[in-house]
C-alpha cells in the first residue's frame, strides 16, 4: 500500500474526496447526480467504493484509480478508434459532395482567379470601342461597365460552383 493509499480516509465529504483525486468539485457533483458515488448512512463519500462504481461506469478508465487498462495503452487505442471514425466520416463528407480536397480547392481558386484576371485585363481593348462610341454619356457608359464587370463575375463564380459539383 502507498504513503497515499495510507492517508487517504476511508470516507470524507465531498470536496474532499475532489481534492484527494485531484478532480473538479462539479465533476464530483456530476458523479454524485449520475449515481456514480457511494455515501455512508451518514452523507460522507465511501472512497474506496465510490471510486470502484466510477471504474466499473466509466468509458474513461483513465481517471478512476487504479485504471482498468493503463492510460497509454487506452490512450492509443482510443486515438486510433477516434482518428478511424474521424477518416470515415471525412470519406462519406467527400462522397457526398460536401468535402472537397485542398488540392481541388486551390485548383478550382486558381483557375476562377485567372478567368477573372484575364476577362478584367481584356476589358479595355473590349469596351473602347463600344465606350468612344457612347459620346461621353455617362449613364450608359457606367451601365455597360457594370454590365462587363458583372459577366466576369458570374463566370468566376460559376467556375467556382462547377468545380464544388463536378469534383
């Protein structure tokens, strides 16, 4: 038996026993309200038997003591469990249309970006005609801007969708 085990009373009130595992007093509350705690006839917490019932109804065998199967062993196998759920899911996210790959992202920006920069790079050759031809009116010379502007955009952006959909 340790120094600690040898210290450790047999019952104590709550914050105690937090104290002596080195636990929150709201986790202690919450073990109290699931049940997961033994109290003697007069309120105190039955140490030895409350952290038996924690060991015996927890997922977590790690903070009762002493653990089931030693912490790194669980450890590894609960990261493995954890990293092979998480690569399920991320494939079905992908199959499903909702997860794309870096690689396609970036591809899919670089591609609308260009399509953007070129149709902006060949706006003025495009428009000076069209433009000289307004006779400096204003309005209409703002409209067919806007308008020019707004096919790049809707091009951009259907790339973009395309890209997302077609994968």
């Amino acid at each position: 038996m340790s120094a600690e085990a040898a210290e450790a009373p047999a019952f104590c009130r709550q914050a105690e026993f937090a104290r002596l595992q080195s636990w929150s007093k709201s986790y202690v509350t919450a073990l109290k309200q699931q049940g997961r705690l033994v109290f003697s006839e007069d309120g105190l917490v039955d140490v030895q038997a409350s952290l038996a019932r924690i060991q015996a109804t927890t997922e977590a065998v790690e903070r009762a003591s002493p653990p089931a199967v030693p912490p790194p062993q669980r450890a590894d196998r609960d990261r493995k469990e954890f990293y092979d759920a998480e690569n399920a899911r991320l494939d079905l996210e992908e199959r499903l249309g909702r997860l794309m790959r870096a690689e396609q992202v970036l591809e899919a920006v670089a591609d609308a970006g260009a399509i953007f920069a070129a149709q902006l790079d060949a706006l003025p050759a495009r428009l000076a005609p069209e433009l000289a031809g307004l006779g400096g009116d204003e309005g209409r010379i703002q409209a067919v801007l806007a308008d020019a502007l707004e096919g790049a955009r809707t091009e951009m952006v259907g790339k973009l969708k395309n890209a997302r959909i077609g994968g």
